[in-house]
C-alpha cells in the first residue's frame, strides 16, 4: 500500500469511524474543502437478538477529517502499546470520538457550514502550538499569565478565528513541531513511522520533551512574522523522520543533505 494513503478502521466504545488519509492533504486545503469519513454505531436487529453497524456517510471539512484519523491511528496504536501515555492517548481519543459521533448525529445543516465544538478547540490549539496534554500550558497562552483566564480571553483564543481558513496553514505547518501527535501522525502518512511500534511512540514522546523544555531556555524571536526553526526544533524534526516534509522551510536554515539524521539526547 502506498505510504501516502492509509485506511484504517477502529471501533470506539460507541462509534466506529471509517476514513482515509492523503498526505498531500495532511496540510493543504482549499476553503470549503470536504472530505468523505464513515461513521456509525450499533443498532439491534427488528425480532432478532443481533446487533449490527449501522454506518453513514458524511463529508466533513479537511482539518476535521484530518484530526478523526489521527484520533484513529491513536486507539490502534493503543490497542497494542501498554504504556501509560500510550494507554492516556487511547482513553482520549475514544472520547473524542464518541462526541464528535453524537456532534454528527445531532447536526442536519449544511455540509459545508458545519463547525465542530468538538474539534474546533482542538484545532485552534494545534494552531497555536499548544499540547492538550498538559493543562498549564493551555492556561498560560489563553490567558498569557499563569491565572485562571477570563471569559473574554477564552472567547478571543478559542472563537477568534477560524481554524478551517486555508491561510492558516503556514502557521500549522510551523507549529507542527509542538505538537508531538500531529508529527507522529504524519510520520505514519509518510510511512517512516509504524503506528504499531512502541519504539517510534517512544521517541515521539522523547523528542517532544526535548523541543518543549529548549522553548523554557530558549529567546523568542523579536522578528515579526512566522519565525524559522531554530537548531533543536530542526533536529527533532529529523529525528521523527518527517524532514522530508519540511523541505521548504528546512532550506532556510540547514542544508538538509549534510544534516546528521541522529535523535536529540
């Protein structure tokens, strides 16, 4: 199977989602973009004692399929590596999923002015370069010092913008090195990484501790506009195998040819 596309199917404790991934379309979109998922849940058979799916189809924009199959890949991943990070990944995005079901069941608008409660937060942080996994992080940036954020600052983060606009992308692509399920999950498309392997789960986790404690000792840029990567963030790039995805950007500051294709330690 080509590297580029993947179809993956896993059931979630309510809903079973069905969908596939293109890489060329992992960060390029155009606006109003849908793509096809399959969904569904089980229904009891009329006089019968069996249960069976009952599957629908339903387009939905790119960035929310996108995050469906990330959130797939994850419950596989789970289903193999009992780890404790690996286990926290799985319980989520089972959530996740089974509310984004409900959240698809409970719409009968338009396809294309579909917005996701759901998802939507999710994306917006993704954004931003900010983990879900670690509530201290989210605060600061919303509320930009470390007290509870007001109503008005989550409202501006969280509603401010809109996450599906297609000029959002470079930010994505540069906040991509943040956010270490995003970069797992194109490891995957790219087919450098298993989505079995604890080994490559593993080192996603190492490299993204690496990245996020250089952002603690690390000046932030005083240019405007979106910054280049700097040395840590280009080698943990290398290391998640995903530099081929980056090439543009790389350019700007290394010569990826010659660059050591080692892990940080």
């Amino acid at each position: 199977m080509s590297p580029s596309l993947i179809h993956v199917m896993v059931v979630s404790p309510k809903y079973k989602f069905k969908g596939a991934v293109k890489l060329d379309s992992f960060m390029n979109w155009a606006s109003g973009q849908l793509q096809e998922i399959e969904y569904g849940k089980t229904r009891k058979l009329p006089g019968k004692k069996r249960w069976m799916w009952s599957m629908k189809l339903r387009r939905i924009p790119i960035p929310y399929a996108r995050l469906v199959h990330q959130f797939i890949l994850e419950i596989r991943h789970g289903l193999k590596d009992m780890g404790h990070e690996s286990l926290r990944r799985r319980t989520y995005a089972e959530r996740v999923l089974d509310r984004f079901g409900e959240e698809l069941d409970n719409y009968h608008g338009s396809e294309a002015q579909f917005r996701s409660c759901v998802f939507t937060p999710i994306l917006q942080r993704q954004l931003r370069g900010v983990p879900d996994s670690y509530a201290p992080s989210i605060r600061h940036v919303v509320a930009r010092h470390p007290v509870q954020p007001t109503i008005t600052q989550a409202t501006t983060f969280y509603l401010g913008n809109d996450p599906l606009d297609p000029r959002c992308i470079p930010s994505y692509r540069r906040n991509l090195v943040y956010i270490r399920e995003m970069l797992w999950h194109l490891g995957i498309l790219m087919g450098e990484v298993n989505v079995k392997s604890t080994n490559h789960f593993n080192v996603s986790l190492e490299t993204n501790d690496f990245v996020m404690e250089g952002l603690r000792v690390t000046r932030q840029p005083s240019t405007r506009g979106i910054p280049k990567f700097n040395e840590l963030e280009v080698a943990a790039i290398f290391a998640d195998k995903v530099q081929a995805f980056f090439t543009e950007e790389l350019s700007l500051v290394v010569c990826t040819d010659t660059w050591p294709l080692v892990r940080p330690s």
